[in-house]
C-alpha cells in the first residue's frame, strides 16, 4: 500500500495541547536497543498488538522507513502513562474496548487474532464515510457530550483519532525521521513566514 493512500484512511483532525519539552523527552526515551523486550507501560499486549497494527497502516514502511520503525507504539505507550490525563487514559480504554468488541463482532474472531487486511477493512468502515456524516462525527467530538444512543461513535473515533495524532506527531518528529527524510539543520535561521512552497523546500528539523 503506498503511503499516501494509507493517510487517507484516516483523515480527520485531532486537537490536543501536551507540553512540547515532555513529548520530547519521551522521544528520548523511545530509542532503545532492538534486541532488548519492550514492556509496555500503560498499554495491555494486546492493547500494543491493536496500536502496532493501527500504526503501521497509517504510516507504513515502503522506500522509507515506516511507524513501526522509529517505535511509535512505545511512543504512544508512554504519552498515555506520562503524559495524558486521567480522563484522557478512561477514554482511551473506553474506546479501545468498544473498537475490539467491533472487530470481533464483524470477523468472528479474536482481536489478538487479526491481520493487517483486517484492520483496514474495518477502518474502512469508519472513515470511507459522506462528507455529512463526517461533519456529524465532528460535531459530536467537538461536544464531547456522550449518550447511550452516541457513546460507541464517540469513543471509537476518540480512540483512533488518538492513535492517529500520536502515530504522526512521534513518527514526524522522531529523530531519525528529521536527520534521514526531512532537511536536517542543527542550526537553524530566523523564521520568515512568507516563502513560497518551491522556494521553503523540505521541512527542516533540528
């Protein structure tokens, strides 16, 4: 699957404020040894199993490196024990549960069980929707008003729109994204604004 086409499996926006120098530092912490066992903080096994699967068809490897490459799932890991709030960590495991009893109930099996194809056919289900549905689904996040009628829309798209923030915040700003595909500038100059797209180049890291 080319990588463009697995961004548009998930296409809406997430808003969430966390403190840049915290997020930096649990990059850090991120770049271990890959023989050495990960053990996850926050996540269940099978919380990493659904989140990995999740990552990878969001940002696969192809011609360049991919998620699960710069370890993006123990990012996430860590934003979830570290950083996210109480509320945030219920709403989560909220949605993480209602996502699995979904993926059960529509391939008969367990979750631990399922392969790439069958995650991205049940993304498919949630985000290959109308444009009105999807500003309906908006406004209901935006509300954050949860109803026994709403509550399995909320806290699914909740979930994912999570895993999605943090797969592309960690992966973009992992330091072997900015030193081998962006432009990598330990010293960056002053800011200007207004240059144009063919002029700016590759976004710079440092």
């Amino acid at each position: 699957m080319k990588r463009r086409e697995s961004l548009k499996i998930l296409t809406f926006g997430l808003g969430g404020v966390v403190a840049a120098p915290v997020l930096l530092q649990l990059l850090s912490s991120c770049k271990t040894d890959r023989t050495v066992q990960w053990a996850p903080q926050f996540l269940t096994e099978e919380g990493v199993f659904v989140v990995s699967h999740l990552a990878d068809l969001i940002l696969p490897a192809s011609k360049t490196m991919g998620a699960l490459d710069v370890k993006v799932p123990q990012f996430i890991d860590l934003v979830l024990e570290k950083v996210a709030t109480k509320a945030a960590q219920e709403k989560f495991n909220k949605g993480a549960i209602l996502f699995k009893k979904s993926f059960e109930k529509t391939f008969t099996k367990e979750i631990s069980e399922g392969t790439k194809s069958n995650f991205l056919t049940l993304l498919n289900t949630y985000f290959k929707i109308s444009s009105n549905r999807q500003v309906q689904i908006f406004k209901l996040l935006e509300s954050n008003q949860v109803s026994n009628e709403n509550k399995e829309t909320c806290f699914i798209y909740s979930y994912l729109m999570f895993v999605r923030h943090y797969t592309l915040f960690g992966y973009y700003t992992s330091e072997e994204v900015g030193k081998e595909i962006l432009t990598y500038n330990p010293t960056p100059g002053f800011y200007n604004g207004c240059v144009p797209v063919e002029e700016a180049g590759n976004i710079q890291s440092a």
